[in-house]
DNA sequence: GATCCTCGAGTTCG
DNA sequence: CTCGAGGATC
C-alpha cells in the first residue's frame, strides 16, 4: 500500500473514530491512540501538504481570525415554528389542520425535542461540508463555517464511513449498519446521497458541558456564562475559531432545508434515520405516533420529564410525518402549519430590571432585592427577586433598567442570573450600594474578608422584627399566630422591645395591636385572636433548650449547632459561662463561633433578655433521655439526604426518623453521603447524587432498612 | 494552605 | 436553592 493510500484510509479512520466518539458517545479506541492516528495524519500532510482537502480531520482547527462575518443566503427560507403551551392548544391545531385537508385525519405525527440553542444551517457538496451559517433572519444568515468546522459532531464528510475501516494493516468491510448506534439500526437503503445536500440541526451545550464550564471560568476568574444557550450563541459568533474550538459544542440534525441530484425520503420519521445513517447526530428520542393524542401524551411526558435531559429543552416539536403533505399544508406567515411547538412552562425568562430595594435582616445584613417588570415564570407571576449580595451586582455587571435574566431555584425561589448586555439603549444605569441603614438611618458597615454589609446599629428597628419574627417562627418557639404584622405594632406601641417581652404582653397590648391591624382582613374577633396568641405564647414556655437557643439568633447558631450546644452543656446557665475553649471542644464550633457565642452572653442587653426569660419561666434544661445520642440504631455511621416529597413522611417527620434509627441527615449532596433518600419531584440534588455515584433509595427501602 | 463539607441565613409567591 | 463562611480534613 502506497503512502496516498495509507492517508486517505487513515482520514477515514479518524472520521470514523471521531463519529463514534462525538455521536454514538461510544469511543471504540483510547484518546490516546486516536492522538497517535492525528499525528501520523499531521505527518503525512506536512510532507504532502498539496494532499489536504476540506473535509481532512486536521481542518477542523486553526483556521485564522475573520474581520467580520458574511452573509450567506438560505437557499430556501429557515422557517419558525407557531406555539401551543398545553394539549388544548395542541388539539386545537389539530383540529385547523385537518379542516384544511382531510389526510391529516389519519396521519402520523414524529414528536422531537425542542432544543434550547442556535438554529444552524449545513451545505455539502458531493458529500464534503463546504459552508455553515447561522439562521439570521430566516432569509439571510451569517458564514460562520471555520466556526461549525470545530464541533466535532459535525461531519466533515458524508457518509462518515463508507464501511471501510483498518486501512494500513487489514482493511475490513463492515455494513454501515453495524456501524451505527446498536439501538437505531438502518433499516433502509441510503439511496443516492444528494450531491447538494442542506441540512439544519441545533448546536447547543449540555448541561453538564456548561456547568464544567463555568465552573473552569470561576476559577480563572473569569466572567461565567448565564446559560447553556447563550454559551452556544456566543462560542458561535467568534471570530477567532480558535475560542470556537475550545466551547464543547455539539448539535443534532432534524431537517433537509435544500438537496440536489440524490434521494431524500418522504417522511420525517424516514428522514431522522436517513440522516443519522449518513453520520449526522440524531436524536434519540423521537418517537412516531399513529395519532395526535398519544404524540401529546408523548410531550407532556418529556415536560414532566426534562430535567432527565442532558440539554436545555424548551419544549417538544410535533410534526406530521407525512413531508409532503406538510409542505401542501401550507404557511401562516413564517410558521409552516405542518408542525407546532409543544412548548414547555418556561423556567427562566427575561424582563426588565425597574429598581432595587435593600432588605435588612435579623442579623443587621443588607441584601439586594430586584424589583422586576411582573413576569410569569414557571405558573406564578414574578415581581422580585433576590440579588443575594452588593458583590454580586457589581461582579455581574447589573444596571437599573437591564434586561436581565431570571430563574426560580429548585423552581421556586427567583433569582437573577444576570443581564443581557446586549440589550442595553445606554439609558442603564451602573448601581451603588447604600451607606446609610434604609430602615433606620445609620451608617452600614463592612468587615474584613467578608462580603455581607451590615447595620450595626443595635436598636435598629427592622433587625428587631426580624429577630422577633425568627424567634416566634416555626423552628424556633413556634409561636403561631403572631405574624409580621402584628410584631410590627407590638414594636410601634412599645409594649415589645425585645425577644423576652412577649412572654410579659398583657390581653389590652395585643388587643390593641390587632385593632389597629387593617380590619378588611379580619376573620376572626380581636378577642378570640388574642386569647390564642396567649395560649400559644404560654406553649412555648415549653419548648426544648436547642429550639430556644437557636432562636435567641446569636450569630452562626443555628438548628445543629444548637442542638450539639444543648448537649454538651445542658442549660444556658453552663453555656452562659462557657470559656472559647471550652466551648470549641464541641465538634462544629471553632473560634469564630465561640467568639460570637462568648460576645452573644456578654452583651447586657443580652443579659436582661436571659434575666426576663428566666423570671418568666423560660428555661428549659436538657434531660438526660434526650442527650442521649442514638449512637446504635440500624442507621448509625450512615449520612441521608432528602430530595422531593415523599409520601408517607414530612420532611420533618423523615429528619426525625432517621436520627432516631441513629442516621445523620445533611441538606447537601457530597461524597460523604451514603443514600439520597427520593420522593416525588425531586430537585437538583439528585442530578448531583448520580454524578457522585450516591446511592438512590425510595422511602420503601428506607424503612426495610430500619427493620 | 488548599479543598471539601456542612451550616446558617436569606429568599418569593399563593 | 443560592451564596458565603466556618470548620474539618488532607
């Protein structure tokens, strides 16, 4: 075999290679030796470089910067989709559909993903990848070809393989089909591969892609990106394909825009497999269907489903299989008639940014607090959301008046990721934290090597609800019935100007407070509303030394500590007279909270507070049954995490199921922990438990364990 | 000294 | 759920 030979099987090699790594996930060879067949590659090229063509593995790379992108033409318009947002809609199109043409009756429908990324467009000529654009406007996209040779799910060369592979040593003819992924064999002939071929796919970024990295930007301190799809746009829309290069972007194939002198099958379910059969990325997923309700049933799974995705999916594509009978379907404006977006509840959105408030909690820490143009995200209306710290606006880059991108944590809290530079008019403006406490006045403070400012000032009148609302709370002493409001006229008319006055409130300084209260809400008589806020009040005498001491908000003592606190030391007199070191040989606590612990008991306004609850018999001690630890249950070594909800627990109630068993339950996910406990709707966390490889048990399995 | 883990604190809407 | 920070561990 002579060296020309020996090169084109080698590309050939490496194609294949490439293909079975980038689109079948399932690498035949190390990344080693698919190094060494690059180099030889490289060798051969250098010696010969009149040998290299376009579709050469070596080109995928090292092209040099452009000035500025082209414009390229789309040789048939890039088409967008109309919406429907549940079955109603979906039926309804439907319904218009088969009015229009009595075929549609009986079709069949082919659901797909609706992936969250760029729309691209792909030419080859005689098999060879020649050009790609961007969508643009449909009629007219942007050459970003040098880009899309970089991704390496895409195909250089079509088919990727002709079945030939091993060139050099013994050279195999292996049917194309056995070639491909083992779950999609072809069932059909290619036919003749259009010498003009144009197709469309979806570039994007995994999920897992984007978050490594991100993660690789943090600690390079750089800028991170705000999502999946807005990485994907802008590693596109390099000019230096270099940077392209190195975005882990892939794509999947899903349309013919444009072919020329072959066969391209006439349906779409046909088509997915035709392509994927050429080497083109296919989804998996797709799935045909003889009627319109089970390919909705099909999209409604996927939406209760995404999170199983590894991409961003905002929403299902159901098309009638049938192309051509698509086609003759017709057009409203740009949207073909013969398909529809089964779109998903949007989960993130953008909207404008009208102001920003600042918060002061019960620590005295200032927190940002966005005020938002309403939006709905994911069912509910949106009009704040948190912006957790000054930092964090300043390293985002946030202005008044941005369009910024918001999100619901675990799909409920809202958050903002951050703004859409490119949506500025100039009329922006750059924020600037306060100096001054917005709720009572006095100068805020910074400490070192901390990020959080405070309102140091001890009588500052919103540290006081907060602490009062946090001692009442439900993890606290419980207290129920006492809410925001009513704290906040008990403070206007001085009856409470601490934690332990509540304990000395009389009938008329409640009565009082609740008549003053906005009366339109009322349901029940001022009375009746005071007479069980009395009673609950006197409950809470009774509650345990750990709930009380994590309500009494000394700082860093929260629910565990104070539970590890109240064992070691049994009372609040002990602890009151505990030494730092003392108090640092408990597990958990080192120097900064015993500091803060130590200055917590040293304050005399502190010291009246003890001084009252003790007068009014608020002293709980621990009894010995309950410092017992429960150090031999069938659970004991053995950390849980809960994720969703589970059917016959609270999440309280399965806390304190596993600690009595002698179990350990922790909030976050780690390599410590032994079992994710799973319910219904699970969050992140579970995501997180199968990349740690973090067993996975049901609430079933959970209490076989105990027995 | 760096890294991992855990805890605390704050957060929104219906 | 997120972020920040304290503490434990290597």
């Amino acid at each position: 075999m002579d060296l020309r030979e020996r090169y084109e099987a080698l590309k050939r090699e490496i194609h294949f290679h490439n293909y079975r790594y980038h689109v079948l996930d399932a690498p035949l060879i190390s990344d080693a030796e698919f190094d060494r067949l690059m180099a030889e590659l490289r060798q051969l090229e250098a010696e010969h470089p009149d040998w290299v063509t376009p579709d050469s593995p070596t080109q995928r790379a090292g092209a040099p910067p452009a000035e500025k992108f082209e414009k390229v033409h789309h040789p048939r318009p890039i088409l967008s989709l109309s919406n429907a947002f549940n079955a109603e809609e979906t039926r309804a199109w439907f319904e218009r559909i088969r009015k229009l043409d009595d075929r549609v009756e009986h079709a069949a429908f082919v659901v797909e993903p609706k992936i969250d990324g760029l729309s691209v467009v792909l030419h080859y000529r005689n098999g060879v990848f020649v050009q790609g654009a961007t969508r643009g406007d449909g009629e007219v996209g942007e050459d970003i070809t040098a880009n899309l040779r970089t991704v390496k799910a895409i195909p250089l060369k079509i088919p990727v393989t002709d079945g030939r592979i091993g060139g050099g040593r013994e050279e195999k003819q292996i049917p194309l089909f056995e070639l491909t992924s083992p779950t999609h064999p072809l069932s059909s002939n290619i036919g003749l591969i259009p010498s003009y071929l144009v197709v469309r796919g979806e570039a994007f970024i995994t999920i897992k892609d984007f978050e490594a990295l991100n993660k690789r930007l943090e600690e390079a301190g750089e800028r991170t990106y705000l999502n999946p799809r807005n990485t994907a746009a802008g590693s596109l829309r390099q000019l230096d394909p270099a940077i392209t290069a190195s975005r882990p972007l892939t794509l999947l194939v899903y349309q013919v825009v444009y072919a020329e002198g072959g066969d391209v099958p006439s349906t779409q379910w046909e088509l997915l497999e035709w392509l994927r059969a050429l080497g083109f990325p296919v989804t998996d997923i797709a799935r045909r269907f003889t009627d319109i309700e089970s390919a909705i049933a099909y999209a409604e799974s996927w939406a209760a489903r995404r999170d199983e995705l590894p991409y961003e999916a905002d929403g299902m594509v159901i098309k009638v299989d049938d192309l051509r009978l698509a086609e003759e379907l017709g057009y409203v404006g740009k949207d073909p008639r013969g398909a529809i977006a089964f779109k998903f509840p949007a989960r993130e959105v953008t909207t404008k940014l009208l102001s920003i408030d600042v918060e002061v909690g019960r620590t005295g820490v200032l927190t940002p607090r966005a005020v938002l143009e309403p939006v709905e995200i994911g069912g509910v209306i949106v009009r704040n959301a948190t912006l957790h710290n000054f930092d964090y606006i300043a390293e985002k880059d946030i202005r008044i008046g941005d369009r910024v991108l918001v999100k619901r944590a675990g799909d409920v809290i809202p958050y903002v990721i951050g703004p859409l530079p490119e949506a500025r008019t100039g009329t922006e403006q750059p924020y600037s934290p306060p100096h001054i406490c917005p709720a009572c006045g006095q100068p805020v403070e910074h400490f070192e090597g901390e990020v959080a400012w405070y309102c140091v000032n001890a009588a500052c009148p919103a540290q006081l609800v907060r602490n009062i609302e946090h001692f009442v709370s439900k993890g606290g002493m419980d207290i129920a019935g006492l809410g925001i409001k009513i704290v906040e006229k008990l403070i206007e008319s001085g009856a409470v100007k601490d934690i332990a006055d509540l304990y000395y409130l009389t009938r008329q300084d409640i009565l009082e407070a609740v008549t003053k209260k906005d009366r339109e809400t009322e349901k029940e008589p001022p009375g009746k509303i005071a007479d069980n806020l009395l009673a609950a009040i006197a409950a809470s005498k009774k509650q345990s030394l750990p709930r009380l001491l994590a309500a009494l908000g000394i700082r860093g003592v929260g629910e565990v500590v104070a539970r590890d606190l109240a064992q070691a030391f049994g009372s609040l007199d002990a602890l009151a007279g505990a030494s730092p070191e003392q108090l640092q040989r408990v597990e958990g606590i080192g120097p900064n909270i015993a500091t803060a612990i130590v200055d917590w008991f040293r304050q005399p306004q502190n010291q009246k507070v003890l001084d009252k609850l003790k007068a009014a018999g608020v002293w709980p001690v621990m009894h010995s049954s309950q410092s017992e630890q429960t150090t031999n249950g069938p659970l004991s070594g053995l950390t849980f995490v809960i994720t969703g909800t589970l059917a016959g627990f609270t999440r309280e109630g399965v806390k304190e199921f596993i600690e009595q068993n002698g179990g350990k339950v922790t909030d976050s996910v780690s390599k410590k922990t032994d079992y994710l406990v799973l319910g219904e709707n699970p969050g992140s966390k579970l995501q997180k438990a199968q990349a740690l490889g973090v067993k996975i048990i049901g609430e079933e399995e959970l209490r076989r364990m105990v027995q």
